[in-house]
C-alpha cells in the first residue's frame, strides 16, 4: 500500500466542494506540498480557509485546461500525484453546453499528455455517475452502459472512455474513481449551479417553499463528501486500482421526496413545497454497487445519512450560509 506522505500532490479543482476537502485530508495526512490549480469559475477562497494557512500549501489561480500552464507548475513543483476534480457544475449544460462538455475532455486531454510524458507519475481522475445516465438496473455497477443525458454527463464518460483507454494502450498509472452524489460543508449554495440540498435549505431559510422539479420520485445516492475523499485517498493508495473504473456511493437510493421532507424536518419547515416542472434530460434513477470499492480498496462508506445532513445543514447555519 502507497503512502500520500511526502508526495507533492497537484489537485485541480482545489478550491471547489470536494477538491477543497481532499486538500485538506491531502495536509492532514503529511504530503509534503499539496498544489491547487483552480480557475475560480466556481472555486472560493473561503472553502480554503484551512489550507492557505498550512505552509505545505501552494495555490494557482490558473487553467487546468493549458498544457503550457500545467507543464510549467508541474516542472516547478515537482509534481508526484495528480488528483483530477476539476469541472463545471451539471446545470451549466442547459447554459453553454459545449463548455460545460469540453472541459472535462480538455483537461483530462492536458493531464493524459503530460503523464505520458513523464511530468508526473500517477493520476487519480474523477468521473461522476452521471456518466451512466438513468439506471437501466440497479443498483448499478461499473459494467452498467454509460448512456449521458446531459452535455457535462457526455464530457465525463468522454474523458473517462479517452482516459481508461490511455491508461491500457499506454501503460499509465491511472486509476478512475466514480462518485455518486455528494452533499456537505462546503457544495455551493449560489445561484443556478447550487447543489438541492444548500438551495433548499436557503430558500426555506428566505421564507421560500422547497422547490420540486417532476414527481420528486427521482432517486440519487447520496454519498458524505469526507467518505468520497476517504475513497478517493484509497485510489491512490491501493495499486489494485490502476487501470479500474471504481464507484463511490452509500449504495443506497433516496427519493428527491425524501431528501427534501428530511431537510424540511430539520429546519422545521410544514408548509406547501412548489412543482416545477421535470427538469429537461433529468436522470430519473441512480443507485450504486459498491462491491468493487469495497473489494479493491476496502472501502465503506461511514457517515449515515441522517450524521450526514444534520452536519450540513449545521455547517451552513454556522457559516451563515443558511
Ligand atoms: N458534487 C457531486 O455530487 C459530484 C458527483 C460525482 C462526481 N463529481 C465530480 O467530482 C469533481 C468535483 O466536483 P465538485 O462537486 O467539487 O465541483 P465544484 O464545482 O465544487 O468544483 C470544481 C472546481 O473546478 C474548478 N474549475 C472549473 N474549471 C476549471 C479549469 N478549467 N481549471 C481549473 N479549475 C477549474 C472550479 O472553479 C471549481 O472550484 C468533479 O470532477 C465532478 O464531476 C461530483
């Protein structure tokens, strides 16, 4: 088994929801220089509060996308591990769809060349289930097809399909990771590219009604972003993944009717919710098989739901999020 101790670690998408988290487990565990390589687009300098304060921490407010730009802090700093999270939201599809695709194929393309040529030795790249698109059984596992609803769902296979074919052809050290939905501290609560439970949470909070696209009866797997990093940190560390696709879920489902009376529960919230209309391209049902993660890296998820939410939902009062 690996060791992240005294690895110079390169994370794109540092200053994002799950990025900012794996850079802090990324210092807590001793890497001895974690690099963020983020653009911002939707990254906060509060999610890494934490961090800029550990001396092993370097921050670029860059492009993952440009080679020149990734080669020269990958020379600069002496780059061991990258791990890939860099993206643009889902529902940036329905506003600029061929950004919301090309980046996750562009960066991964930047990040596959510069392996290949020796800038860095192992890459642990991200996917998402929405590679998979609605769940044709369930609960789904690796061999289910990927079958893409959205531009940004179609990026992420793209890349994933570009990179788990690199990996075999050429020899590299890669291992992807496919996590399931992730809520916490920390996923962003703005805008039309907040994650439902932050923008639920918020509108309740501003004397609004939780909002409901469909029947609510759309199913997700809801997975504690601190066990996702726990998963991710297992990728790296056991070898048995390179050259594997593996899931991260709770491996269990949850209506949008359940996640949102839960939230409502717990801000004391009684009244009328609002029906939308079903979101275009909505995936309908996504539940995770986890015995692969469980067989190849030992993986469990720890944080129940019910820990999970009320830490979230704690954590955005605390912050004045909520
Ligand atoms: N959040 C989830 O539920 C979920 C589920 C499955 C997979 N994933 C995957 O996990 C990874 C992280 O997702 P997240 O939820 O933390 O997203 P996020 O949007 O919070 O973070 C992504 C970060 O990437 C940065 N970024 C975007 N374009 C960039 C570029 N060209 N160069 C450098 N930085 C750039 C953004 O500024 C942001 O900080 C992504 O690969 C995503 O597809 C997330």
């Amino acid at each position: 088994m690996l060791s992240i101790a005294d690895k110079n670690v390169l994370v794109t998408g540092g200053a994002g929801f799950i990025g900012s988290h794996l850079c802090d487990e990324l210092l807590d565990r001793e890497a001895a220089k974690v690099v963020c390589v983020d653009n911002f687009f939707l990254g906060k300098q509060e999610n890494i509060e934490q961090a800029v304060q550990h001396e092993n921490f370097v921050l670029y407010r860059d492009d993952a996308r440009h080679f020149g730009v990734m080669q020269s802090i990958m020379e600069r700093e002496k780059i061991d591990v990258v791990f890939n999270m860099a993206t643009i939201a889902l529902n940036y599809s329905f506003f600029n769809p061929f950004d919301a695709y090309m980046v996750n194929v562009e960066i991964a393309n930047t990040l596959l060349e510069l392996l290949k040529v020796g800038a860095y030795k192992t890459l642990i790249h991200t996917s998402s289930s929405e590679a998979y698109g609605t769940a044709k059984y369930s609960p789904m596992n690796e061999n289910h097809p990927t079958d893409p609803t959205t531009p940004y769902a179609a990026g992420k296979a793209a890349a994933d399909m570009m990179v788990h074919s690199f990996s075999k052809v050429l020899d590299l050290d890669i291992s992807i990771v496919r996590p399931f939905n992730n809520y916490g501290p920390r996923q962003n609560a703005e805008g039309p590219l907040a994650g439902i439970i932050p923008a639920t949470a918020k509108r309740i909070k501003n004397g609004g009604k939780p909002m409901v696209q469909g029947d609510g009866e759309q199913t997700r797997d809801f997975i504690y972003v601190k066990d996702t990093v726990r998963g991710l940190m297992l990728a790296y560390e056991k070898e048995e993944s390179r050259g594997q696709i593996i899931n991260l879920g709770s491996g269990k489902d949850m209506s949008m009717n359940t996640l949102l009376q839960g939230i409502s529960d717990y801000m004391g919230y009684t009244g009328e919710w609002e029906h939308q209309p079903e979101r275009t391209s909505d995936v309908r049902n996504l539940c995770a098989d986890i015995k692969k993660a469980k067989e190849l890296l030992g993986f469990e998820p720890l944080v129940d739901f019910e820990s999970g939410i009320k830490e979230t939902l704690d954590w955005y009062k605390d912050n004045c999020v909520i």
